[in-house]
C-alpha cells in the first residue's frame, strides 16, 4: 500500500521561504508560491508538479541530489551554497526515510543570502588587507600571553631582530632583551600589570640574533577579554638605533662645540639656540627661544644684516656670511661672524634658517689695531714723502750754486798757464759735478717712488710705437759708453702700436738697458729682444755681467737694495723698485732669472691695452 506523502499544499504555502519537496526520481512533488517565485527567477520557467527538478543549468543539484538519493543519507541535512545571477543561494536537502529506511522524497529548503556572503568576502577582503598592512610596516607589532611569551609576532620581527617566528613564539620576550635592561623594563612596565594604566612605553635595549645591542622604543597595551580578563600584551617594538646615535652625536656636538647653532624661521624668531650660548652670551637656550635675532643686533649694525638678510629667503646650499654687534645678557656688546643658510625643514614642512655664530671681538680688536697702525704708517709716509720733496727742493738750490761755482772756476782755470795746476783742478771739478749728477739722480728717483707711492702719479696713455722708442734708447745709451758697446735689439713678430705712456716706458727701459751695460763691464753687449704675441708684447733685457746672488734675490724690488758683489759700481738702489712698480701699473708682469758671473736677464711682459 502506498504511503500518504506527510506534507500538504497548506503547511508549504504558509512558509515564506521558498521550499519544494521531490519524490526519489527527482520529480515536483509539492512546492510553496515562494519556490514557484524563486524558481522562475533562476531558469526562466516556471516549475510543474511531475516535472524533473535536474536542469542543464543547474549542475550543482545534479551532481549532489542523485548520489545522495542512491547512497541513503543518515538522515542529516546536506547543506550548499550556489550563486546564480550574480546572488548566492544556500540549499538545505532533507531526505525523507521510509519504514525500510530508504529516501522516499527530498524537501529542499532555499533562502538568498547574497547579503551575508557579500559581508564575508568583504570580511575576508578586510582580513587579508590587514594581513598586509600587518605584515608590511616596519615596526614589529607583538602580542605576549599572561607571563611573557610571544604568542604573535609579524614579519618585521625577522628583518629587525634576525629570529625566525619558529625560534620566537612560545619564547619569554625577556629573553631577546639587553641583560641589564631586563630590571629596568619590569619597573617601567610594572604600572601596566597593576592596571595602574592602560598602557605605557619606554626606550629599551634589545640584543639581535647577532648579539648586536639595538635601542627599541617599546608601546605596550593590555589585552582582555569579553570579561575584562587580561589575557596578555599586545604593542609595537621600534628600532630608534640609528635615531639615538644620531641624537647622541648632536648632544655631544652642541654641548661641547663653543660656535652657537641656531634655528630660527625666516623672520628671524629662533627655534633652536644650542647650550654654547650661555658661554658665548650668557643667556640660557630657552631665554632667547622665541626671541627675534633683531632685537640683539648693534643698531649701528642692523642695516648691514637687514640687507644680508633680504626677505624672502629662499632655500640655498650657498652660505652668507655677515659680523655684526650682538648684544650680551650683562649689557655689553660682542663682535660675532654668522654664517647661515636657508634650509626646507621636512618635519614643519617649511623654510628654517641655520646660522653658526663665532665670537670674533678679539679679531675685530686686532684689525682695528692694524688699521690704525696702517693708518699711521701712511701718514708718515706722507710726511716722508713731503718732507723728501721738501728736502729735495732745498738741496737743488745749492747744488745749482756748487755747480755754478765749478763753471766759474773752470772758466778761470782757462786764463791758467800752470797745466799741472789746470789739470789737478779739472780732476776735482769733474768729481764735484758727477757727485751733482748722481745726487740729483737720487733725488729725482726718490721723489718719482714717492709720486707712485701715494698714488699721485699722472698716467697719459697714447698710441706710441714702441720700436722708435727703444731705438732712441740704444743711441743715447751708445753715446755714454766709453768702452763703445751698443746694445744689441732684436725683433720677433710684426710691430704693433700700443697703449702707454712713453715717458714711463722710456725710464723703465732706459733703467734696464743701463744695469745692463753697468753691471756688465769689459763683457759682451747686452741684448733686447722685443717680441709681439697675439695678445700681449714682451720686452726682454739680457746682460752677460757679474749676475745677482741668489740668496739676495727676494730683496731686489726693495728700497736702496744692492747686491754684495757690485763692488765700486755705483747706483742708487732704487731703480729696480721703480721699475717694478711702473710695470705692474700698466698691468703687466715682470720676472728675472740672474747667476752669478754668467749674467742677467730681465722679463717683461704688457697687454697691448
């Protein structure tokens, strides 16, 4: 006798869910409105009593409803999920036994639960960005169970400290700490067991696996349960090595350099004063904090640094450099030189000043010293020079006597007939008037130098043809020479005009080209070879002559120098230095190279403007 199907169209009907139940073969049996709904939305169609519930589509229920039914299940609900549409299904199949316990129908219930499986892929999602954003920072985040051990550590564990996970987890945390610092991290930390606060921090030291000592700046936090049960200890671990040395060293360095550091915004408000200011100014760091530079600038000396300090600034690596009067906490001002520079400060996110500020008021003391003296010294050597230029016109006027007087007397000496007489008189006339000549020399160069000196030379400068020049000095130097030596002159390049003064050419010339011949007797004829280059002209005298010691060579431009070798030879001293100077006047260079006994020669060199 066939057995009643224990289900009623009713009992489905009521139910909002949408439920079916299929005989053995699979075939509708019975199904509530809801399923009639949900079944159209998923293929299309509607379903019919009598119908397979198999469909080509629905591969999922093919697959598990057959084999469940040829199996036998022991009576517990199989449960699956299945998306269809871009929504996801959960599937509840019941068997239904009968006396023989074989499977008669199958009631299969539905419900859509694309809600909830969105929220567990975006659950999951949020899992595993947390997984990354865990396993990518760069401190180490922990957690400890009740008496220490790690119980969770992420990747920068590894990286920061060498242990792998599996060397670590189950391990006391004191362990991997510094032995000394274990006492200390107890009594940091002993307010956190207490619950004395939520949580606390501190800088401990933390050996790696290399033994290496690290500096680890440690937040730690309880962590409880749904009962307020501490059930351990979760926090961060920060490795500030590098960031303590570095603030070691800049202690070290402020405390101990006596230059001040400061730090100040571009208005000049410090931000940083470095401890050397109370040696160098006596103020403490934190009373000139927040102060303007300004207010302690000599106001004699404020426009100077305002101009140095032209706003805006902009960030540069080039430094200024400035000195000015800063005014010290007992009152008195002091000389300082500061060199600052613009920076862009990364933390505040804009432009700072740094400044390194040296007290120089002892250098100030000395240079003011050494201007005063250079002050004095040229002061005298305007009273020199007057009193050279005063001394010189007073020696003229009897020197033009004396020499008037040996004329006269030689005019006498004609009416003489005593020729031994005349000639011993002669003697001593020639003598009174080349000592005139010589004495008039030096005068004459004397009051020139002083003329360069003070800068009070006329310089005219005219297109002038230098060859001319130098062949008039050959003959009038010819015409001096008793021995009837001329000066040999040689050309090189093509000539061409140049920019100077021939009164000045002529004495530097003419003063060369008589050394020459002077300091060279009874030997070959000094030579002069002038040479025109593309951008200057060079003026070579050589001599063959007595040559100038070497030991004495760095006094050859000084006032009244003459060599230890030049014997009777006579000379002022000065013609040299004149001729220095009057080189470097027009621009120009002069060098020499000189040996004893094998000669001299003399270099000039001139651009042609």
């Amino acid at each position: 006798m066939k057995k009643e199907i224990p289900f009623c169209q009713d009992a489905l009907d009521i139910l909002v869910d949408p439920v079916c139940v299929l005989d053995a073969e699979c075939n509708f049996v019975l199904f509530n409105k809801a399923y009639s709904i949900f079944f159209k939305e998923l293929y299309d169609y509607y379903p019919q009593v009598g119908t397979k519930r198999l469909t080509d589509t629905d591969t999922w229920f093919s697959s598990v409803a057959p084999n469940n039914i040829r199996r036998g299940l022991s009576g517990e609900t199989f449960k699956t999920t299945h998306e269809a549409k871009g929504k996801f299904y959960e599937f509840y199949i019941n068997p239904v036994f009968n006396d023989e316990k074989k499977v008669t129908h199958l009631i299969i219930y539905s419900r859509d639960v694309t809600e909830n499986q969105q929220l567990i892929q975006r659950i999951s999602e949020h899992e595993e960005k947390y997984k990354y954003v865990v396993e990518s920072v760069d401190e180490v985040l922990f957690q400890t169970d009740t008496v220490g051990n790690w119980t969770f550590l992420n990747k920068a564990w590894t990286e920061i400290f060498g242990f792998s996970n599996e060397e670590s987890i189950g391990k006391p945390f004191y362990n991997f700490l510094h032995p000394d610092d274990v006492k200390k991290n107890e009594l940091l930390f002993e307010p956190l067991i207490k619950r004395e606060k939520s949580a606390c921090d501190a800088n401990i030291r933390y050996l790696n696996k290399e033994g290496k000592v690290l500096w680890i700046k440690v937040y730690a936090s309880l962590l409880l349960n749904n009962k307020d049960e501490v059930i351990g200890v979760t926090g961060t671990l920060r490795d500030i090595t590098n960031e303590k040395a570095t603030a070691h060293f800049s202690e070290l360095l402020s405390n101990n350099v006596r230059d001040l550091i400061c730090i100040s915004n571009l208005k000049g408000d410090y931000l940083y004063v470095s401890p050397s200011c109370t040696e160098v100014l006596g103020y403490r760091p934190e009373e000139l904090i927040g102060k303007n530079v300004f207010e302690y600038v000599h106001p004699d000396d404020l426009d100077e640094v305002l101009n140095k300090n032209e706003l805006p600034l902009k960030e540069s690596s080039d430094e200024s450099l400035v000195e000015y009067r800063f005014l010290k906490k007992n009152g008195e001002y002091v000389w300082v030189q500061t060199s600052y520079k613009v920076f862009f400060d990364e933390y505040d996110i804009e432009n700072r000043i740094i400044s390194s500020s040296r007290e120089i008021t002892l250098r100030k003391r000395a240079e003011e010293s050494l201007i005063h003296a250079l002050q004095k010294e040229k002061e005298l050597n305007q009273l020199k020079t007057r009193f050279v230029a005063m001394a010189a016109h007073e020696f003229k006027t009897p020197l033009s006597t004396i020499a008037s007087s040996a004329e006269i007397i030689e005019m006498f000496l004609e009416h003489q007939k005593d020729e031994s007489f005349k000639e011993k008189v002669h003697k001593q006339l020639n003598n009174i008037q080349s000592e005139i000549v010589r004495i008039t020399n030096v005068m004459n160069e004397t009051l020139f130098l002083g003329k360069i000196d003070d800068e009070n030379i006329e310089v005219k400068k005219v297109e002038m043809d230098l060859v001319e020049l130098i062949h008039y000095i050959i003959e009038r130097q010819g015409r001096h020479q008793k021995d009837g030596r001329k000066l040999v002159f040689k050309q090189i390049g093509e000539a061409r005009k140049v920019w100077a003064d021939s009164q000045h050419f002529e004495h530097i010339i003419d003063n060369l080209v008589s050394n020459a011949f002077k300091y060279s007797p009874n030997c070959e004829s000094p030579t002069l070879t002038l040479s025109f280059n593309e951008n200057n002209y060079v003026i070579e005298i050589k001599d063959f002559g007595i040559g100038i010691p070497k030991d004495q060579f760095k006094k050859v431009y000084s006032s009244f120098f003459r060599g230890n070798n030049v014997g009777q030879i006579k000379g002022t001293g000065l013609g040299l230095l004149i001729v220095h100077n009057l080189v470097k006047m027009y621009g120009g260079d002069i060098t020499f190279e000189s040996e004893e006994k094998v000669g001299t020669t003399f270099t000039l060199t001139f651009p042609y403007a």
